[in-house]
C-alpha cells in the first residue's frame, strides 16, 4: 500500500504528515518566505526524513489558506485540495477517538469546529490567537521572538498584572474560585516588567480561546475540547486549560503532535469519504 501525504500549507509554515498502512510517518515542520518554498522545503525534507521515493506517494492531501497557490499537481501525483475545516474535525477525532466533540484551532487567529459524528461544521472563530501574542509582543516588549517570549513568560508573576476576584472580594464568587481573573491586564497602574507582560499576554489569548470554546459549545451536549494548532505547545496551555474545567465542568484536550492535527485530517479525507478536488 502507497502512501497518502497530508499538508497543511499557511502563508509560510507548512506541516506535512504521511500515512503509510494506517501507521502516521515521521511528521515535518517548515518555515519559508513564501507558501510555494514553504511547500516543496516541507515534502523534500518529510521525503528525506522518512528515507522515501516519490514513488512511493499515492496522493497528496492539501489544505490551509497557503493551498489557494497551489494550482498544479506536484511532481505528477494525485493532488487535492481539501476543506480546512473538515480536517480540523477529523484530526481531532484521530486524536481522540470521539465522536462528539469540538476542535479549536489556535494558529495566528483560531477557529471553532463542531464535531457530530460524520457531521463537521465550522461555528466560528475569533481572531485572537498566536498572531495577537506577537503582534503585542512586538510593541510592548520589542519582539516578535515566540522562544524569547516564552523564555519571559516563563519568569513572569500573573498576579501583577491580571486582576483577579480576590483583587475584589473577600469571598469566591458562585462558579468562580478567588484566583479567577476577573479583568486581563486590569491590575496594571504603573511599569511593569518585561516578564510580566509576557505572562500576561499568553494569559489572555489562552483564555479567550478557551472561554470562547466553552461559549460556542452552549446549545449542544459537548463538554470535550481537542485543542489544535502551534499554540497548544506553549507550556501555559494546561494551566490555563484546567482551570477553565474546574470552572466550566468541561474537558480540555491536547494531543502530543497537536500541531499537525490538520495536517493528519487533509491525509484522512478520503477515507472518511470527505469531498476532495483534484488539482490538474
């Protein structure tokens, strides 16, 4: 059996999977200029990586905004373009093995699928995301370094810079334990340090995204969150995200490889019969 390619091609990132007899090959991350070097670096290193020949890829999945530059088949394989929204959904169902959830895919901003079994529908997305940390994080603290970012968050004191419910009342709130936050960056009266900021700013996208999910899951019966994308590898995610479940009585999920979840649903699509349009 030949291999299926999943690529999940942005502006100048891409993440490219295989899967060769169900089994998930050695996953590649690349970034470029542009999303066509982004494209041809990604296969040439996945291709090198897994000690392959194109010969022995079958059909190449494509999706993600950086797909609108693809308009020819590459290297004369089977290529297709496929929903970016359908392969959030079953990457999350790869992960988890649900049938009822909804994924959240947090890249430069995020968005919000919804999961019934064989049906996966876009609800929304807000554009809050990996995008606003470093856009804020390159006027307020002069970089757009997501490694010195991190590095700073990671020597940061929330409590400086958030406002909590203990900032406000003696006593928990119903639903709401003291170190709640009850306003993002709302304890800021003077300087503040470098650290701070940082923390303070992953904080509040974190929160967002999650508290955002929780919202759009209101009118159905889902409490499981798979949540996808770069931002699921910032070691603030499971802080954040266990909060938001003692609160909300809900399950934050995120998978090892989170970051190729949509990679791994474009290399899925077919087998889950999904519609594909072929690039000629």
């Amino acid at each position: 059996m030949k291999i299926t390619i999943g690529i999940d091609l942005g502006g100048s990132t891409t993440k490219i999977v295989g899967f060769h007899d169900h089994k998930l090959k050695i996953p590649t991350f690349v970034k470029a200029d542009n999303p066509i070097a982004s494209l041809f670096g990604a296969l040439g290193k996945f291709i090198y990586d897994n000690n392959m020949q194109l010969s022995e890829i079958e059909k190449i999945m494509i999706t993600g905004v950086g797909s609108a530059y693809v308009e020819q088949s590459l290297y004369g394989i089977p290529t297709y373009k496929v929903n970016e929204f359908i392969c959030n959904g079953l990457g999350g169902q790869y992960f988890t093995g649900l049938k009822d959830l909804i994924v959240v895919s947090m890249g430069t901003g995020t968005s919000i699928v919804q999961v019934n079994e064989d049906s996966i529908v876009h609800t929304g997305g807000i554009g809050i995301g990996g995008g606003t940390i470093v856009g804020l994080s390159s006027l307020l603290l002069k970089t757009q370094d997501i490694s010195r970012i991190m590095e700073l968050a990671s020597k940061g004191t929330l409590s400086n810079i958030d406002l909590q419910i203990q900032d406000i009342s003696k006593t928990a709130l119903p639903g709401l334990p003291l170190s709640a936050t009850a306003s993002n960056f709302g304890k800021v009266r003077s300087q503040v340090s470098d650290e701070d900021i940082a923390i303070g700013l992953i904080h509040m996208v974190l929160q967002t995204i999650g508290k955002s999910a929780i919202l759009s899951s209101l009118n159905s019966n889902i409490h499981n969150f798979v949540m996808t994308g770069n931002l699921a590898k910032f070691p603030q995610c499971k802080e954040v995200f266990q909060s938001l479940e003692s609160m909300f009585d809900v399950h934050f999920i995120i998978p090892d490889q989170a970051e190729y979840s949509t990679a791994i649903g474009a290399a899925l699509t077919e087998d889950h019969h999904m519609e594909m349009k072929q690039i000629l």
